[in-house]
C-alpha cells in the first residue's frame, strides 16, 4: 500500500476522499431510515452519521499510514489556536452578527438537543480535518517534499479537494448555494491547511473547523432550522470571502514562517525514516 500511494499520491488522496465520504453518506442513508418518522432531532442524526465518518476517517488515517498525525504536538495547541485566530475572530463575529440579526421565533431548544449540535459540529471538524489535512495534505506534502514548493503544492490541492468533496449537497440543496459553499470551502480548506502546518498540529484545525461550524450555524443549533436552507441560502456576494482568505494564507506562508516550517517536517520525515528503518 505503502509504494502505491507514493506512486499514485495525487489519484489515491482523491479516492480516499470519495470512498470516505460515500461510505459516510451511505451511514448517514441507514441512520435516517432508522430513526424515519421517530421525531428524532436531526442534529442528532447528523452527530450519529459525523460519527461513522470519524471512525472511516480514523481508520483511513491508518491505512494511509498518516496515524502518528493524532499525536504530534508541534507547537502545541494553545500557540496553535493563536496561529489560527484569523478563525477565532471570524468566529465571534459570525455568531454576535446572526444572533443579533435573528428574526425567527428566540426560544432555545432543549439542553441535550444544543449539546447534540455542539457534539456534531466537533465531529464534523474532526472527520474533515483527520481526513483532509491529516490524510490528504500531509500526503501531498510528503509526496511534494518538506520545501516551500511542496508546502504550497500542498495546501492549493488539498483545498481544492475539500472545496470539491462539497458538490455532494447538491443532491439536497440548491445548486446556485453549493457552488458558493464549493468556492469557499476550496479557500477555507487552503487556509486550514496553511495552518495545519505552521502548527504541526492536527487538534488545532479541528478545534477551529468546529468553532467556526458552530458560529456559521449557532442560529440553527439555538432554536432550530435546516443546514440545507442555510446552504441553499448562499448568494454570490459571498465570494467576496475569497480575499481575506488569500491574505490570510499570505501571511501564514510568509518567507520567514516557511523556512520554520520546512525544518520541522524534515526533522518530522526524518524521525519517521529512522523509526520505519
């Protein structure tokens, strides 16, 4: 497996993103129909299928031999959430900004069903991140070289892979909203990547994919509503997003930053080397 993914990396990220996200999608097909006319929250549908696609990402992780990804620290997760604060600021804004301007019914939903949504927008940082950036850009960036060709190499292809993997909503919602939500995500998954690896940590990005899903959501999750109306809801006028994405990760990848960068994945591929030796 090991001489196939090196040879094919590019073919094999693509595909390790569909089979996972089918599989996922697959999981997500039975659990509706499980608990179909049950009155279930679908939150917390949604946390079960976001579950499964933890668990395919996990063993995803281990089949692509990316699973010591789990357990590097790199500069530790606090410095890390700082690195990422471009999110954090987003975040707080995004969440003040849609509970203000909220114009349906403010009645809070019960406990266990807002801690249903919060356990689910955790798992769904926690299967986009393990298997877009602990499986898909930490290949490419192997496959790339520890370079700062390789790390930009990587960043622009995963992102563009992760934008990609969203055009399954177009099966639920509008097609207009999904193409949208594909740009951004595109740009949002560069931006994760980017500090993935000045980081070197994989909770980072999954701590702040997760924040930044329950701020875009915080509305829905408080009172109730659809992650597909939402979706559908996107206008064009939201790809103005696109450019403090592009100075974002400018700045992250600036040539200081890089060199940073550079030495501690080969210091990290070389530790491998030694370790598989």
């Amino acid at each position: 497996m090991k001489k196939i993914i090196e040879k094919y990396t590019l073919l094999y990220c693509v595909v390790i993103g569909i089979v996972v996200l089918g599989a996922m999608m697959g999981c997500g097909t039975l659990i509706e129909r499980l608990f179909r006319d049950t009155g279930v929250d679908g939150y917390v549908v949604m946390a079960l299928q976001e579950l499964c696609g933890a668990i395919l990402a996990m063993a995803a992780m281990r089949i692509s031999g990316c699973i010591k990804v789990l357990t590097e620290r790199g500069i530790g997760l606090g410095k890390g959430l700082l690195v990422g604060g471009y999110f954090l600021f987003v975040g707080v804004y995004s969440a003040i900004l849609y509970l203000v301007t909220y114009e349906g019914e403010k009645v809070l939903r019960p406990w266990y069903l807002i801690a249903a949504f919060l356990i689910c927008m955790f798992l769904v940082g926690v299967t986009e991140e393990i298997l877009c950036r602990g499986i898909i850009a930490e290949l490419l960036c192997r496959r790339y070289g520890a370079s700062s060709r390789g790390v930009w190499k990587a960043v622009i292809i995963s992102g563009v892979i992760f934008g990609l993997l969203h055009a399954s909503n177009m099966l639920s919602a509008e097609p207009s909203g999904v193409i949208v939500q594909i740009v951004l995500a595109g740009m949002m998954g560069m931006t994760f990547a980017a500090i993935y690896f000045r980081s070197g940590n994989i909770w980072v990005v999954v701590c702040l994919h997760a924040f930044v899903d329950i701020s875009a959501l915080i509305t829905t999750g408080l009172y109730g509503g659809s992650l597909v109306d939402t979706i559908s809801g996107y206008e064009f006028g939201r790809l103005v997003g696109v450019v403090p994405y592009i100075i974002v990760i400018a700045v992250l990848l600036r040539k200081k930053k890089m060199k940073q960068i550079v030495v501690r994945l080969e210091e990290t591929y070389e530790r491998d080397a030694r370790l598989e030796s």
